[in-house]
C-alpha cells in the first residue's frame, strides 16, 4: 500500500508541475524586447539580470550539463545550469507556437515534443530508493516538470 502512495504522490507532482505552467499561458514572463544580443554568443536579460548562453548545447545528463556548464567556453566568468527559477523565466507564454522563448535571442531552440532542457535544481522528497529526479523546461510545450537525472536533456547555461 505504500509503494502505491508514493506512485500517486509522484503522479500528482507532475500533474501540478503540468498545470503550474500551462495556467500561466497567456501571461508572457519573458516578452520579446527585454533582450540585449551583443554578438558574442550571450543573451543579456535586462529584468533579470542574468547573462544566457544564446546557443543550446547537445543533450546530456543533469550531472554532466553541471560539470561541463563552467567551462562552457563563452565570456566572462561564473557559467553555471540555472535553477528551474531562472530557466522558467525564459518562457514566453504569449508565443502563437512553439518555441516558447524568444526565438530573435535564442535562435534555433528545439520544437520537438521532447526537447527538455535541464535545469540544477532537483525534486525534493523522492521515496528511498527511487531514481533521482531534476527540474526541466519544455520549450517545445510549454510545460515545467520533473525528468530523472540520467537521461539527457538540452542545455543552456547562464550567469
């Protein structure tokens, strides 16, 4: 009986991960003209704050999109993999199709159904001995849901 409470459990994070995203439609949290392109393969976010890589680097797992985000080869120092806050802000909602992100600063971002992108942040709480799990955002939907951590996903690193 536990076993079956705490699949109920993990299904229903996913439903409100799901939901979380998708009653936000309509409302634009990264509306197109915020972005400052200086040419050098970053994405400035003037609300935010943040320096973005503007490519996507080939799908990998979570732990290895954490190690390779530092040396990500771009200017200045700091890149790291966002947290599922920061990525989440690069959604824009008021898009009339996929990708659901600016597509004049981030060029190129994936529309397929499964074009995930990985954040750092984990999901907390998973059951003992359960597969270890990480944030992500689907540009291509747009939804904010859990993945496990060993199977690969875009990445765009920040700082």
């Amino acid at each position: 009986m536990r076993r079956g409470r705490g699949a109920l459990l993990l299904a229903g994070v996913a439903a409100i991960a799901v939901v979380f995203a998708m009653t936000r439609k309509g409302a634009s949290s990264a509306p197109p003209g915020r972005y400052v392109i200086p040419g050098d393969g970053t994405v400035y976010d003037t609300k935010t704050k943040l320096t973005w890589q503007q490519a996507t680097l080939p799908v990998q797992t979570q732990s290895v999109a954490i190690a390779e985000c530092p040396s990500v080869g771009l200017p200045g120092s700091g890149w790291r993999l966002p947290t599922i806050k920061e990525l989440h802000t690069l959604m824009d909602f008021s898009a009339a199709a996929p990708p659901y992100i600016d597509q004049k600063a981030f060029p190129g971002t994936p529309t397929a159904n499964q074009s995930a992108y990985w954040s750092s942040s984990v999901q907390v709480g998973n059951p003992a001995g359960s597969l270890a799990m990480g944030w992500t955002v689907y540009f291509s939907s747009p939804v904010t849901m859990f993945n496990p951590t060993n199977v690969s996903a875009y990445v765009r690193c920040v700082r």
